[in-house]
C-alpha cells in the first residue's frame, strides 16, 4: 500500500493482546458504527466522510490517509490515535443507510503480503462492502515493544478480532473475507505451487461460504487455479487463524480466507475488471 494511504507513522512496534474489559468495549462501539453511530472505541479517531464535501476530521487524523476515501465512499473510517505497541488496525465502514452488501474485506497482513493492502482497498472503493480493514503495524515488527507478537491474524483479544465478531453480529448471514498472500516456493506439493488462489475456511471441511467462493471462481477464473482446503490441497488452512476460531465459536459460517500467490496478486492490482470478477465471487452466495 503506498504511503501516501497508510503513512509511516502508522508502521511502528507490536501489537498486543488487550484485556477483556477493552475488548468487550471495543465490540460495542464497532457493533455500533456498523450500525450508524459515529462513537470510536478508545483509542480510535474517525473521520465522517461524503464524497461531495470535504472530509470531517479530528487534527490528530492523517488527511493523507483519509483524502482518497472522500473520493468515492460515504461513511467512517478509523485510525488509531496513539498506535505504539497495540496495532489497533484501520477500519472503513459504510453506513446501513448506503444499503451496503453485507461482507467485510480485511488485510491483516498488508505489507508482508504485498499488494493485498491495495486490492482490499480497491475492492472496497470499487464494490460495495459493508466494512474494511487493515493492519496499521507491520506483521513482523519488533524494537521497543520486543521481538515478533505482531501478527493480528493470531491475537485472539484484539481489535481486528473484535470488529470481525462485532460484523458477525451486525451481519449473522454475512461474509468476512481476509485477503493473504502466499509464495509458490514455499508450498510443499505441486497443486499448490501452481495455484493462484487457495480457499479456506479455517476448518477440517469446505465450508458453504468458501464452496460458493470457490465455485464462482473456477468459472470465472479458469486460468488461475483455484484450490480448496482440504479437498485439493491440504495447505494454508487458517485452522489458527484467531479471527476465523472467535467467528466460529459465535455460530458465524462466513469466514472465508483467501490466499492469492504474488503473481496473480500483481494482476489484481493492475486490472480493475479482474479485481471485478474476484470481488463478484467474494459475494457469491450472499
């Protein structure tokens, strides 16, 4: 992502696991700023944006972050006020009033896994999700805060876990989507070193949300191979992943992690009607 969108501020220390009480609170106020309400968790500084005016926001906010929202959204986006070794991540919600499709794109991982940061982003401008996020501190970062713990992805109380239960709740029918990005020299069996994307829901079994995904993507898709966990390949299942277990312990069945190899990642961020037949299947089904 450039930094013109997420500045360097913004990519310093570890993240934390924060307390119950936090996390329990942070729940809240995402549940409701999905719902319309303009009241960030502690911590968070929003900005109200509406393409035909110039954004609303506090001083302690990044204009460079927020001004290529205002160019074509409507609705809130969050940022932490002081990140230092929390991470809290960013988040762009749209409004119940914009009539938005109920899934949620995050980027836990933007940065280390380059370009999906840019192909939430334009997904989210492009179609219309309900909400987006991303990690505000590298995945691997270290310094004053120690070595690694960074990663959102595997931090069960944290922020971006609580937003994705707090969608769940606003949305139990809806989709939450993470966009990763794996590299084919990395994987260990032949299906999945010449694959594009891999499709998982986090458990031992297809799950219907990752099955209508995946469907829709060996159509629209069908030079890019598309594999499914467990029944095409058995690697990158997300079966750690704290956000997929926190959703499913709640009841939620929309989680669908989605690994997309650097090549086919580099096409999505150059072509838009590409991005398009992926952002149609990521809503299959709902």
């Amino acid at each position: 992502m450039s930094a013109a969108l997420f500045p360097d501020a913004l990519e310093r220390s570890s993240a934390i696991e924060i307390d119950q009480g936090d996390y329990d609170l942070a729940k809240t106020r995402f549940r409701g700023l999905l719902a319309g309400d303009t009241v960030p968790p502690t911590g968070f500084a929003f900005a109200s944006i509406t393409p035909s005016a110039p954004p609303s926001f506090p001083q302690v906010f990044s204009r460079a972050f927020v001004a290529p929202f205002s160019q074509s959204f409507s609705g809130t986006v969050l940022e932490p006020t002081v990140d230092g070794c929390r991470g809290g991540g960013i988040y762009a919600v749209r409004p119940p009033a914009e009539d938005p499709l109920p899934l949620f794109i995050g980027a836990p991982h933007r940065g280390a896994d380059r370009l999906t940061g840019t192909i939430t982003y334009r997904l989210f401008l492009e179609r219309n999700p309900a909400a987006a996020a991303w990690n505000s501190i590298p995945r691997r970062a270290d310094g004053e805060c120690g070595q690694g713990g960074s990663d959102i992805a595997h931090i069960r109380r944290h922020f971006f876990t609580a937003f994705s239960s707090a969608f769940a709740e606003a949305y139990p029918a809806g989709r939450v989507v993470q966009i990763h990005g794996f590299d084919v020299n990395r994987r260990t069996t032949a299906p999945a070193r010449a694959s594009a994307v891999i499709l998982s829901g986090g458990t031992d079994r297809v799950t219907p949300a990752v099955q209508a995904v995946g469907d829709c993507l060996k159509v629209e898709l069908p030079n890019h191979p598309v594999l499914l966990f467990p029944v095409d390949t058995q690697e990158l299942g997300a079966r750690t992943n704290t956000q997929g277990q926190a959703l499913r312990s709640a009841g939620f069945g929309g989680f669908v992690h989605v690994e997309l190899s650097l090549a086919f990642r580099q096409e999505l961020a150059g072509d838009a009607s590409l991005r398009a037949q992926l952002g149609q299947c990521l809503e299959a089904g709902l």
